[in-house]
C-alpha cells in the first residue's frame, strides 16, 4: 500500500458538507482520501488534489470530477486560478511524510535504512539533507536541531557533524548515525526521529510551506468553508491551532473596547480529534496524528 490515510472517515465527514462543491486535497499521495471525497460527491462535484512528488502522480484517479496537479500546496491559490477556481467549498491537509516515501529507502526519510541522505519530498529541488549536513554552518545547524527537532543539545550536535566533515564528508543516513553512537540505548529511537524529522523539516521547508498553504487556504475558501488539517508534531499543530483560533502565526490580534477579536474560523470541536486504539493497531503512523477542523467566518 502507498499510503495508509489516517482519520480517514472523521476527516472527509467534516470536509464534505455539499456534494456538489468543489474541494481540494492539499496531500494526494496514495490517494486515499481524495477517493473518499469522490464517493461523496455528486457528478457535479469537484476535486482538485496536489502532490509534489513524482511518484504520487502514478496513482491518479480516472473521474472526469478530479484534477491532480503535480505542485507543491504552497502554490494553492494561483494553481486553483489556472483551472479558473477562486473560491472552494473545503480545504483538506494530511501533512507530513507519506507511508511510501518512509518506506522507499533510498529516500533517505526512515531512521531505519541506510540510504543517501536526501529527504526531498521533490526530488527535483536542489536542497537535500547531505547539502544541509554538510554546508550548513554550525550555528544554522544548532538551529535547526533546537528549533525543529526541539533537541536541548542541539549544540553540541552541530558541533559534532562540523568536527566530522572537515576530515570526511556524511554521505548516508549511517554516516550521520554513527556519530551520535554514544546515545543511551533507551533514548536512541526518540533521539533518530527528532534528529530526521529537524533535517527533513530544513529541506523541505516544512513550516514556512504549511503558514503559506493556511492563509491561502483561508483566501480561496467559501464563507462557511471548511478547513481540515491533520498533523503529526507539535510544532505543526502549534501553527494549525493558532492560525485557526485568530487567523495568525503569531503576536496578538486587535480586540475591540470589550476585549473582543475578530475570528478567523469557528472550530467544529474545541479540542482536536485523535485516532482511536483499533485504527493506532492498525496503522501505527496514526499514532501522534491530531485533526483539527475550522468553519470559515
């Protein structure tokens, strides 16, 4: 299977609220939830999915209602303009790494494998995980650890890759492991993971991707449009939460004389929607996953 889609009922049960609207499925991949979002259209209906990876494009779906548009979602707005589509019914996300792309290991995204380290989500960008690893400075790097892989010895990290490559390039995903071998056992699985998903989040752009992707999701939508996001780490729901509560990343909205601010959506649930046990054994990458749906105002 490409790709197992997480929350999958839940999330297309707030998405779809009429089936002759046109909505847009930010993450393709295996194309599970697009599917799902066909089944409850009418032949009226629309659905216009994005995938930046290659591989995604192989499982297109043949339905004169649906458009694959082979882009990344940063580029929603004037991608859906070129189609001649200003305003949609429903937004939906499923952010982060697809199942297949963790599963090819010459992608380089499992903590698994040895493999080249590349981690692009497109294979045809210029920035990959070996550039980063090995070009970046050594405070740009402390950053990146701290800030996305909230690491506390981010520094000391940084100063290890720097004192390695001056004699030997980090090539693989093995190469940069091995010099973190002193990691205790108990910590080293949590330890990979934040270390990957910080490096994967750099080359990717991650976040800066998913604020561009929000506010263009909130422009092209309908009043009373819906916005369906699921994430898999804090630092992504963070920026989910907030943006949906007030419409921003950060700072403070303008409240009125009564200490009111104007929203930006109306949640559907106050606190975000989990993957139950059954569909955790299932599918353990449902395991961190957290939805969280808005009703534009």
């Amino acid at each position: 299977m490409y790709h197992n889609p997480v929350l999958l009922k839940q999330s297309v049960d707030d998405l779809v609220t009429n089936p002759d609207g046109t909505y847009v499925d930010c993450t393709f991949g295996g194309g599970g939830h697009s599917r799902e979002i066909l089944s409850r259209l009418s032949e009226n209906g629309r659905l216009f999915s994005f995938d930046q990876d290659l591989d995604a494009l192989k499982n297109t779906i043949d339905d004169p209602r649906f458009t694959l548009i082979n882009q990344n979602f940063r580029f929603l707005e004037n991608s859906l303009l070129m189609y001649g589509v200003s305003q949609v019914d429903g937004v939906l996300a499923d952010l982060g790494v697809s199942s297949h792309q963790f599963d090819e290991a010459d992608r380089g995204f499992s903590t698994r494998s040895n493999a080249p380290l590349d981690m692009r989500m497109n294979v045809m960008q210029n920035l990959d995980a070996r550039r980063v690893i090995n070009d970046y400075e050594e405070e740009e790097l402390a950053d990146i650890f701290y800030h996305y892989g909230e690491l506390r010895e981010a520094r000391k990290l940084a100063r290890d890759i720097v004192h390695h490559r001056k004699t030997k390039s980090i090539d693989t995903t093995e190469d940069l492991k091995k010099l973190f071998s002193y990691i205790p056992p108990h910590k080293v699985n949590k330890f990979y993971a934040q270390l990957f998903q910080a490096i994967r989040i750099e080359v990717n752009q991650e976040l800066e991707v998913l604020k561009e992707m929000l506010v263009q999701a909130y422009n092209v939508l309908k009043p009373e449009g819906r916005l369906v996001v699921i994430s898999y780490h804090s630092l992504e729901d963070r920026l989910v939460k907030r943006f949906l509560k007030n419409g921003m990343f950060e700072g403070e909205p303008e409240r009125d004389i009564y200490g009111n601010y104007k929203k930006a959506f109306e949640l559907v649930k106050s606190k975000a929607i989990i993957p139950d046990d059954k569909e955790i054994e299932e599918n353990s990458r449902a395991r961190s996953a957290k939805m969280r749906t808005g009703i534009k105002v």
